[in-house]
C-alpha cells in the first residue's frame, strides 16, 4: 500500500503490538531514529525483541528504551561498548536474552527476509561457537552453516529525506541498516528530517524505494 | 622488538598497492598511518564506506560520517556509501583484498580467537570480526606475541572462543613476522631475538 505520511511520531507507532520484533536502524547513534524510538518508549509496548547492530549508547534512543524494561530479548553483533552500561547491567542481572549475531549475518538475515530466501548457507562462523548446533553443508569444498532470516513486525529507520512517493535517501553511513530493515518488516516507520514534493529526489538517486515505506514522520 | 607504530609500518608496506582494505579497530586503525596516497589502497568500514579518511578534526564532527569505532571520520575523493548487506558482501563475496585484524590468540595454521575470552561474566560481542576473517582474501594480524602474563598468543590450537578456521596468512608481531599455512607457522623475519629462542619461548617447532 501507499506511503503514508503521519505527523508526529506518536501516531506512526501507535499499533506497535506487545510482543513484537522490532527493527531498529542505526549504528550507535549515526542512523538511529531516536523519535521513534522515544514515541515508542511513550506508547508503552512491551515484551519486545529488538534488533539493532548494538544493544544501546549512553541513555538515549535504544538505550533509554532498554532502561524501561521494555525489551524481553536483543539481537545484535555487538552489545559490549565503552557507554553500553545499560544493556551491560541488564545482562549481568539477567534481565534480558542475548542473541549474538554477527554483523554481516544481521544484516544478510534481515536480507533474506525482506528478499523471500527461506534460508542460506554462509561461510561465516564456521568452526565457532556461534555456529553451534547449527546445520552445516559443504559446498564446492567449502563448508556453510545454515541461517535463517529475521524477519520484523515493525522496523523503524531512520533517513535524511523522503518525498511523497516515500522514496528515501539516507547521509553517508547514517544508511548502514536503513534499506535492508525497510524490506524486511510487516510494517516499516521512517523518521526523515525532510519530506519534499514528488520529483524532489531525483528516481536514479533514490536508495528506499517507496513500496517498502509505510509510514514517514518528520519530527 | 618492534613498536605498535613499526608494526603498523610493517603491515602497510605488505599491502599491495591498489588494494581494498578493512582495518579493524583498535591497533590496526595505525596502518592507515603509513599508507601513502601513491599506494591508491582504499579503505572500508564495514557500516558502509569505501574510500574513508583519517579521522575528523575536533569540532568538525560529523556524526553521520563514523568508522566501524563509531569515531567520526571523513571522506576521500571517490569515496562510496551502501547499506550494511552490501558492505558484508564485499567481504563473504571476496572482492575485499586484504583485512588487518586483532588477536588474543591465532593458531600455527591460521585459525583466529578475537572476539571472546570466553570469561564467564565477559558479555560477548562479535561484530564483523567472523564476517572479515572469513571473507577478506588474505587476514593479516597485528598483536604483541606474548600477552601481558606472558603466555604465547601464537599457539598450536586456540583455547579462546574462535573467530574463524584457517584464515590468517599472515601475523606481524613486536618480536617476528609470521607466514601460517597448513603446514604451519614460518618465521620471515625477527627482531631482537633469534629464531631458536622463539621456537623455545613459544613452545613452536617454527
């Protein structure tokens, strides 16, 4: 269905589920969509799986949703950093599920869903820890593990600009997660800081095409 | 005995020119240090960058311009922005040549340990590090051959969580450089000590 264009934050969030998965864009900070994720703090859902590179910076964003006890369960690459104390001490009390996963596996995986793979077979982790009791093939002499995808309820991203087709760009490497969560959820929430008319983006630039972007807020 | 920086210079010297290179974070960010523009090596930061600069001035940050560190760099002429699925691409697809990592342990025949202790209360965090060691064409390492107990960081078989089988080509360390293969461990060049007393040191038939 067609973009639609919501105007605050609270309204484009507001049937986030119990229980959902939700895709959170960013690395650290840089792409992170901090109103969303702070209108999502304000709506009160709970028991959710998130999915993000990192597992929270300082106590903003992803981190001061954490710090609510909103999140059951976190799929990331990397949740130990210098200013992850939040997620840290959660994890030490037990408070939450860590599923690790690395980088390019994330990102491959949430691929996949948005793509319609059903599962791969990739090379990375093979003979680690993170690939144990997971189905192995070899291929051509090489040996693959079998990953599956990950799939979201909701993704919330964050981009430069929209127009009114909902066609996105992103800024520099604030994209990292952007496009691959924007295929890869029921329901996909971009926060831009600008929405322009339609021929503002020129189509030969346009990294998120519109059929993946339900709802777009400035905030 | 080498310093980081001699190290450093050591790697970027190996690095053919031309190249597109990954240097992972901590010691290995140095090696852009001794890069010269002339070698036309390409840098790229798995959040989604090729051609990346040297690291921001203070007070010119850029927040949405950040390496794989979230420390806010620059970019060069030509450089290119993607999305993280085509960043790990680059790497699991081999168009990567050379990544530049660091190790608590690595193995005679190349296998790597970098991102766990294995510490009970260490929360773990593996970031690109399996995607790199796997995918680049050749994984050079950089690290101090022994760690700060003394105990050998090239081993027979990795006793740490490990990163990847088999990947690591070459290590340069303060005391040697390595060549590792399936036949083992060859020394190419020492410094300050002779290839004898490594062997003994390191517990290595070398």
């Amino acid at each position: 269905m067609r973009t639609a264009f919501l105007d605050t934050p609270d309204e484009a969030v507001a049937d986030v589920a119990d229980g959902a998965t939700v895709l959170i864009g960013g690395f650290g900070l840089a792409g992170m969509p901090i109103a969303l994720i702070d209108a999502l703090i304000r709506q009160g859902a709970g028991d959710l799986t998130i999915v993000n590179n990192n597992a929270g910076n300082g106590d903003t964003g992803l981190a001061a949703l954490l710090a609510k006890g909103r999140v059951r369960k976190m799929i990331c690459s990397f949740p130990r950093q210098h200013d992850s104390w939040v997620f840290d001490d959660l994890y030490r009390r037990g408070a939450i599920e860590l599923e690790l996963v690395p980088q390019g596996n994330l990102a491959e995986r949430m691929r996949a869903a948005g793509a319609g793979i059903g599962a791969f077979f990739c090379p990375t982790g093979v003979g680690t820890p993170l690939a144990e009791g997971k189905e192995t093939r070899e291929i051509d002499g090489r040996t693959y593990v079998l990953e599956y995808p990950i799939r979201g309820d909701v993704a919330l991203i964050g981009a430069l600009r929209a127009d009114r087709a909902g066609n996105l760009v992103y800024r520099k490497t604030a994209r990292n997660f952007g496009p691959v969560m924007a295929t890869a959820a029921t329901t996909v929430v971009a926060e831009v800081r600008e929405l322009v008319e339609i021929g503002g983006i020129d189509p030969e630039t346009v990294v998120t095409p519109g059929i993946f972007v339900d709802r777009v807020v400035v905030p | 005995m080498r310093t980081t920086d001699e190290i450093a210079a050591a790697v970027a010297a190996d690095i053919p020119p031309g190249s597109f290179v990954n240097l992972g974070i901590g010691q290995p960010t140095k090696v852009a240090d001794h890069l010269t523009t002339e070698s036309g090596v390409v840098l790229h930061t798995e959040n989604g960058m090729l051609g990346m600069g040297p690291a921001a001035e203070p007070g010119h940050e850029d927040w949405d311009l950040t390496n794989a560190g979230k420390q806010a760099v620059t970019e060069l002429p030509g450089a290119a922005y993607f999305h993280h699925a085509d960043s790990f691409a680059m790497m699991r697809g081999g168009h990567l040549d050379v990544c530049v990592l660091g190790a608590f342990q690595v193995s005679v025949t190349g296998d790597l340990a970098n991102w766990h202790t294995g510490a009970p209360d260490a929360i773990p965090a593996v970031g690109g590090a399996m995607d790199l060691a796997i995918g680049a064409k050749q994984v050079f390492v950089m690290m101090t051959l022994f760690a700060k107990d003394g105990s050998p960081k090239l081993v027979e078989a990795c006793t740490y969580p490990l990163t990847g089988l088999a990947c690591v080509t070459r290590l340069y360390t303060d005391l040697a450089t390595f060549e590792l293969g399936p036949d083992g461990a060859r020394v190419l060049t020492t410094y300050g000590v002779e290839v004898g007393e490594l062997a003994e040191r390191l517990g290595l038939d070398l």
